[in-house]
C-alpha cells in the first residue's frame, strides 16, 4: 500500500508564534488598546455632555447641543456596556470549558 503526501492548495503561512494566541500583531494584541480607546472616547462625550448642559443651565448653550452631546453620550455607552458584555460572556465561555 502506498501513501500519497498531502499538498495544500493554497500556501502555508509563516510558523505561529506558541507563546502568543494568535501570533504578534493579531486580533488579541488589537483588542485592549481598542477597547481602551472607546471607553476613553465614551469619557469624553460624558464629559461633553454635562459641559453642554452646564452652559444650557448657565445661558450659554442652546437646547438642541446639549440634547445632542447627550445622545451621542448615550449611545457610547450603549455601545460601550454591549462590548464589555459581549467580552465578559466569550470569556466566561472560554473559562466553562473542559479540556
């Protein structure tokens, strides 16, 4: 009986590092810097936002800036608290399971 070796159709890509996940540069070393940036992006429109509602209360600002710098605060935090969840159940997924 003879054995033919396998040919892959496509190229192999370079070697993985082990000692990484998923090797440098990859989705894992770009995840906390990203979510590091969109929390600091969600402080800032916050503090937008009550600067807005500051200088409404004080005469300065119109309604209409300080609904929207409110919104727009709303929504980064909306989207900020789905990717906290999102990380915390892939995590706890990874954790539950048996190797």
């Amino acid at each position: 009986m003879t054995v033919t070796p396998f040919s892959p159709d496509a190229p192999l890509g370079a070697p993985r590092d082990l000692d990484s996940p998923i090797g440098e540069g990859g989705a894992a070393a770009a995840f906390g810097p990203a979510l590091a940036r969109a929390l600091d992006n969600a402080g800032a429109a916050l503090s937008r936002a009550d600067g807005a509602e500051r200088a409404f209360i004080g005469g300065h600002g119109g309604l209409q800036e300080m609904v929207v710098e409110r919104a727009q605060a709303d929504v980064l935090l909306t989207i900020a608290g789905a990717a906290a969840s999102r990380s915390l159940q892939t995590l706890s997924t990874i954790l539950g399971m048996q190797i």
